[in-house]
C-alpha cells in the first residue's frame, strides 16, 4: 500500500514537472513568433516606405520632365527602369525555381 501510494505520488509530480517544461516551452515559442512577426512588419514597412519614396520621386520627375518638354529624356529612364523591374522580376522568378534532385 506504502509503495502505490509513493509509486502514485512520483507518478504526479513527473507529470506536474512534465506539464511545466511544456507550458515553459509553449511560452518560449510564443515570445519567439512574436519576436518574428515584429521583424517581418518592420521589414515590410521599410520595403514600403522606399517604394513609396521612389514612387513619388519618379513621378515628381516625370512631372518636371513633361513640363520642361523633355519627353525623350523621360522615355529614356523609363526604358532603363522596366529594365530593372524585368531584371527583378527575372531573378525572383529563377530564384523560386525548384531544381530536380540529382542523388542517384
């Protein structure tokens, strides 16, 4: 009877200890996603706010640009930033691509 009984106690203390590294662990990884999701809004506000920025200079340049009657210029900048945008857009396409595995 003395042994179930101290059988029956170790028993619930190990799931106590049990229940507190899990609950331990549950926390940790709640403060870690947050720590995540914090990263990624700032990252995608920075992303945004440079976008915008660029976004309002070139159409304050395109502005001047159609003002002072220098379209030719105009056209020319835009032609070098599709460019840049196919490039990006190239590079993200052909970054994503899965290759096939080659172990034989």
């Amino acid at each position: 009877m003395a042994v179930e009984l101290k059988q029956s106690e170790i028993a619930l203390k190990e799931l106590e200890h049990n229940q507190k590294v899990a609950d331990k662990s549950i926390d940790a990884q709640a403060e870690d996603r947050k720590d995540e999701r914090r990263t990624s809004l700032k990252r995608t506000n920075a992303y945004l706010l440079f976008g915008g920025v660029a976004l309002v200079l070139l159409l304050g340049f395109s502005v001047y640009a159609l003002h002072v009657g220098k379209e030719a210029i105009l056209l020319d900048v835009l032609k070098v930033l599709m460019g840049f945008v196919g490039g990006w857009g190239a590079s993200a396409l052909w970054g994503n691509r899965k290759l096939p595995d080659t172990d034989e």
